[in-house]
C-alpha cells in the first residue's frame, strides 16, 4: 500500500508577508494531535502579545523538526532560507569567541516563519537590539524542587508581590508554561548583566528571608531542599533565556507560558493554560502584559540592598544546575 503523502504546503497571509507553512498537517504534540498549522493558528490568535513579548530581543529558538517525538535543537543562529525581511541582530559570545545573528522579531509574520522553521518555543533576552549588553527586564524565576508543591509556588508568588510593592516596582506575573511562575520587571536600561544578577540576588534573599521555609537561594542545587521554591536570579545572566509570554512549550500539553492577574494565582493551576484554551482567553482578556513598558522601575534601591548584603555574583560561573 502506497504511504499517505503529505498535505500540500499553504500560504498564510500574515500582515503585508505571506508564510509559505510546509507540511502543515504534520502532527507536533501527538498527545493532543496538534499539528504544525494549528501552531502557526495558536500564534495568529495571541499576535500583540507574543510579539509584544519578544520584540526587539535576540531569540534562541526550541525547535522540532520531527514534532516533539523528534527531539528538540536548541538554536541560537536563525535558521537558513529566511527571507530578506527577517530582522536579526549579531552577538558576540565570548566563551566561544564566535558572533551568532539571532531572530530580533519586529512583526507577527517573523514569529509565524519561525513556526514554519518548526520553532514551538521562543526564547528572548532580557535586552534589546539597540544596546544588548544593558538589560531593560528583570526577571524572577520562581522555580519549584522535585518535591514542591503548586500550593508552595502560590503561597511564595504572593511574598514577591509585597516585596515588589514595598519597593514602588510593577510585577508582571506570567505561569511559565511548567511547574513553576515569572514575574517581570521593566527596569531602565541602565545596568548590565552582572548589576542586574546582582539586584535580583538581592531581591530573592530577601523573599527568602520573609519565607525561609518555603524559599531557597542556594546556588549549588544539592544545597537545596527538594521541598522548597528557588528563586532563581541566575535567569539574569548574560544569554540566559527563558520562555516568552505566550510561548507554547516543548511538553506533551502544549502547555502556554501565559500572563495571569495577581489576583488570580490563588486560585490558577499551570495545566489550566494550553494551546487550545488560551486563544479563548486571549479573546476576552487581551494580553494582560501590554503595559509593561510604561512601568519602568530604578535598580538603585535594589543594588543598594545589594552593597548592605555584601552580594557579588561571577557572571561566568555556572548556575549550579
């Protein structure tokens, strides 16, 4: 018996492009049997806000080529056959003494040809294009041990928010899309890697110490309890990325990294937020995260805590993971 061929490719208008979307039946997630189109459709119904998210900043890109049962590739350099009007922006890393031009998304259509280059998940820096070595966003990785539960995580999310107020700064609180939440910081460019390590290591000590039974901060992971929550500052280091807003992560579910309300993480669960259910969400709620930019907040009273602390972090050290 002849094998089944595949459905011919498809061409997606997205705004003044059009994506040529290859293969479009093949299945990604095949718990769910999501398929390559019914990505690229995730992505068109949350455009603002995945791009929103990753706009301006170097983008590692999660790709499947096999869909998840092919494994994942990890890529920094954009993929080969883009089109002219794909934005990149060159880095320079300095382990390896070798420059990488990475995807720098300005418009929808550049997320949705990265999803034909079979991207599920986006990957941002925590800077811009226009200077990447000051950092405008700090981030907090709240990120559970084995043995923490969800109610530990919630319980914690609400200690960073008094903290967060207590220092006049705006958290814009996102699951992310596993186990675990982050809340981001638009801070002025300003600082860079190491001062911003510096501040969120700070900042996640003095969580600790409002929480000591339910946070840790220790840098070497056999140091932490497998019951606690790490508040992981490490996320602030030079090409250190994590998962956009809106990005659907590499996991059977299809799971979303997706924005949430403060008030509502009582009561949220992460499986709550699929690619099947946030489109719906979108819909009603818009993307939750649109005023970031216009909170920006100074690092000034954060590295001042840093000093009292007596804090130094080599930004070239390994995070202990």
């Amino acid at each position: 018996m002849a094998s089944k061929s595949a459905a011919p490719a498809i061409e997606v208008p997205v705004g003044e492009h059009t994506v040529r979307v290859s293969n479009p039946d093949r299945v990604y997630f095949p718990d769910t049997g999501a398929t390559k189109l019914d990505l690229v459709r995730y992505y068109l119904s949350v455009g603002d806000g995945i791009v929103n998210a990753l706009r301006d900043r170097p983008c590692m890109l999660h790709r499947f080529p096999k869909g998840l049962p092919g494994g994942k590739v990890h890529q920094k350099r954009l993929p080969a056959g883009a089109p002219d009007w794909i934005p990149t922006v060159q880095l320079y890393f300095p382990r390896y003494g070798r420059t990488a031009d990475e995807l720098c998304v300005d418009k929808l259509a550049d997320v949705i040809w990265a999803v034909q280059m079979s991207t599920v998940e986006f990957h941002p820096w925590n800077s811009r294009r226009f200077d990447t070595e000051l950092p405008d966003e700090w981030r907090i990785d709240l990120d559970p041990m084995p043995d923490c539960p969800w109610a530990r995580v919630q319980r914690v999310a609400g200690v960073v928010q008094e903290v967060l107020a207590d220092l006049g700064a705006v958290g814009w609180p996102k699951t992310s899309g596993g186990k675990g939440l982050h809340v981001y910081v638009r801070i002025a460019p300003n600082h860079g890697f190491q001062d911003v390590r510096r501040a969120a290591l700070a900042f996640a000590r003095e969580v600790e110490r409002r929480a000591p039974a339910d946070v840790t901060t220790a840098w070497w992971r056999k140091d932490r309890d497998p019951a606690q929550l790490f508040v992981d500052y490490n996320q602030n280091a030079r090409d250190h990325t994590i998962a956009a807003a809106y990005s659907v992560r590499g996991v059977p579910e299809a799971t979303v990294s997706t924005p949430v309300r403060w008030n509502e993480i009582p009561e949220i669960h992460p499986g709550d937020f699929t690619m099947k259910t946030v489109p719906t969400r979108y819909a009603d709620l818009g993307d939750l995260h649109a005023g970031i930019d216009e909170a920006v907040f100074d690092l000034e009273p954060l590295l001042e805590w840093a000093d009292r602390d007596k804090i130094d972090v080599d930004l070239d050290a390994d995070t202990g993971d």
